[in-house]
C-alpha cells in the first residue's frame, strides 16, 4: 500500500511539473498585443510577457522582440529588441534595433543600433551606433558612433566617433574621432583627432591631432599635431601653430606661424618713434631669440599738408645683440595707409607700402632704451600695378621693455 501510494505522489510531482513548465513556455511565449491605451490591450503587461508585435495609440510592455508601431508614444521597461516607432515618444531600458520618434526617444540603460528623433535622443549608460536628432542628443557615459543635432551634442566619460552639430558638441572626458561644429567643440579632457569649429575648440588635457576654427584653439595640455585658428593658446606645442596669435605655456618643440607668437618667456616692449616718413608711430615687439615681429599703428607724413592719415602696419626681423647694451636689428614689413579727406587733395583713398629697415638700439636701462633706424620704402596703388612714391627712411624713438619671467627667474 506504501508503495502504492509513493508511485502516486511520483507521477503527480512529474504531471505538475510538466503543467508548471508548459504554463511558463505559454506566459514567455511571445504575442501580439493591440493596445488602444497603456492598460487597455490585448496583452497583459506584466513581467513575464514578451511582445512580438504591437500596434496601438499608447502602449506600455515588459519586453519586445519584434516591432512596436504607435500613433502617441511606446513605452518598454527593459529589452526593447527590433522596432520601435511612435509619433511623439518612445522609451525602453535598453534599445537593439531602429528607434523612431516624432519628438523624442529615451533608453535608461542604452542603445545599440540607430535613434532618430525630432528633438531630443537620450541615452542612459552607453550608446553603441547612430544617434539623430533635431535639437540635442545626449549620452550619459560611454558613447561609440555617430552624434547628428541641429543643436547640442553631449556624452559622457569616453566618446569615440562622430559628433556633429549646428551649435555645440560636449564631450566631458576623453574624445576620440571628429567633433564638427558651428560654434565650438569642448572635450574635458584629452582628444585623439580632430575638433573643427567656425568659432573654438577646447581639450581639457592633451589633443593628438588637429584644431581648427576661424577664431580660437585651446589645448589645456600638449598639443601634438596641428592648431589653425586666429588665436590659439597650448599647455606645450609639438607641431604646427599658425593663427595671428601663437601662445604656448611651457615648451615648444615645432614651429609657430602667426603675426604674433608668444610664449612666458617673451620679451615685449612698446615702442614710440617717428621719422621723415610718418609724425608719430606706436608699435608693440613681440621677441622669441633673435626673432621679432612688430604691430602698430602711425601717421604717415604727405608734405604738402597736414591733414590726418593713418596706418596699420606689421614687421619681422632679426636682432643680434652686439654687447650687453648695444643691438642690431633687420626687418621687412608691410603698411596699410588710409587718407580719409586727402583723397578729395589728390591722395588715393588708400595705399599699400612695403618697406626694409636696419635699427641699432641701446638700452640706458634694463627696461629703458633709445633706437635709431635707416631704411627704404615704397607706398603703391592697391588698384594698379604702379609707385605713388619711394625713398629713404629715417626714424627714432624710444622703447619701453616689459619685465618678463626669465629675467624675474634670474632676480
């Protein structure tokens, strides 16, 4: 009778676990769900239901392996595997697949596949793939593809790809690829590639590659590779710099190219001097070595008159110290003249002068010194190919040094 009865208990323990099997294969297997409103489908929604397609105005679910089509918005609380398209709004915990979204998709955990959305693409943890979006993406940490926005981009710790956008990409760690913008591109820190902008580029730490904008370059750290911009500024330089304004803090182991380039360790004075050619010129030296360049603006001197003109001009040369006091320097340089008025007194509006000189300065002080220089020069036409005039320069005056950090080092 025992036995009998144990053989009983057998086969119902085996039935009920063939019956608890086949009700969890039936609760798993995936359905169809129509859905007019989030609790209102022919799906439950609860944990264990997996979704294979759904078609509705507004629906919310566990998973999809499948396709989810909405007029209103979709919600997914963990995998959403396949696509998924609403007219306004789409959510998930972690996106596989084709998102697609009137105005905005937003997975928790992440993506891996494509987001494309009217405004706004947001995605949790990592994004591996294609992000879209007509105002802002934004990733919270890792991000790997591409980034396309009218507006904003933004990710995380490390980002490698492609952000481009109408306004601004951000980059809070480290960066690698290509930021392309309309105003700037910001990495927190270091960047392998290259940031293109119409206004700046900043890296937080070292950049290996290129910076190029219209207006300013900043590499907090190293720059190894190239920066193009009108000011750009680096920690150290191993490469190019080429802008009007070439800084660099610490050391620079490559070649600066700009109007003025400058460094700590620049000598600059300000100069005040005139000649036969001009009544009054100020100009500052920018010094690096032998080398120099100088800006300044002046007054050119016509003879018969004594109406206003002015002058912008530039000049590099070389300066050779030929004791501790006592210096030589050559230059070229190139002059832009406006008349104003003179042009209604037989003075071409403007004129164009390119001119050589040779200075010898003596310095009566550490800062203060006296200079006297000897040229030749010759202002023409912009419009033709011809000399308004030419001649001898002759000009003195007095320069100013500013104190810089290499002679306060040796104090």
């Amino acid at each position: 009778m025992c036995k009998t009865h144990h053989m009983l208990a057998c086969v119902l323990a085996i039935l009920y676990g063939i019956a608890a099997n086949n009700t969890v294969q039936a609760q798993s297997k995936a359905g169809i769900d129509i859905s007019l409103w989030n609790q209102i489908s022919t799906q439950p929604d609860d944990s264990t239901s997996i979704t294979s397609l759904n078609l509705g105005l507004h629906s919310a679910m566990d998973r999809l392996k499948g396709t989810s089509i909405n007029l209103l918005g979709s919600d997914i609380r963990r995998l959403a595997k396949g696509m998924q398209a609403a007219g306004v709004w789409t959510t998930a915990g972690h996106m596989a697949g084709l998102q697609l979204s009137g105005m905005a998709n937003i997975n928790s955990l992440g993506l891996k596949g494509a987001s494309i959305a009217g405004l706004v693409t947001i995605n949790g943890a990592i994004m591996q793939g294609v992000n879209m979006a007509g105002l802002a993406t934004v990733t919270g940490n890792v991000h790997r593809g591409l980034s396309v926005s009218g507006l904003l981009n933004m990710a995380g710790e490390q980002v490698h790809g492609l952000q481009a956008a109408g306004m601004a990409n951000i980059a809070s760690g480290h960066f690698s690829g290509w930021q392309a913008s309309a105003l700037v591109n910001i990495a927190g820190s270091s960047v392998r590639g290259a940031q293109t902008s119409a206004v700046m580029n900043i890296s937080g730490e070292d950049t290996e590659g290129i910076q190029l904008s219209a207006l300013a370059n900043i590499s907090a750290g190293c720059i190894k590779g190239v920066q193009a911009g009108l000011l750009n500024i680096a920690g150290k330089a191993q490469g190019l710099q080429i802008g009007v304004v070439n800084y660099y803090q610490d050391t620079l182991q490559g070649i600066q190219l700009g109007v003025i380039n400058m460094n700590p360790r620049t000598e600059v004075s300000w100069m005040l001097y005139g000649g036969n050619d001009t009544k009054l010129n100020v100009a500052a030296k920018f010094k690096n070595g032998l080398l120099y360049t100088m800006l300044g603006i002046g007054m050119p001197y016509f003879d018969f008159d004594d109406r206003l003109a002015a002058a912008v001009f530039y000049r590099a040369g070389v300066e050779y110290a030929l004791c501790k006091r006592l210096y030589v320097a050559a230059d070229a340089g190139f002059r832009h003249i406006e008349t104003f008025d003179n042009r209604h007194h037989g003075l071409p509006a403007r004129l164009y002068s390119l001119q050589g000189r040779v200075t010898l300065s003596c310095m009566l002080t550490e800062q203060l010194g006296l200079f006297a220089s000897g040229g030749y020069g010759w202002d023409r036409h912009y419009n033709h190919n011809s000399t308004f005039r030419k001649g001898a320069i002759i000009e003195g005056g007095i320069s100013l040094r500013m104190k810089h950090r290499k002679r306060a080092e040796r104090r």
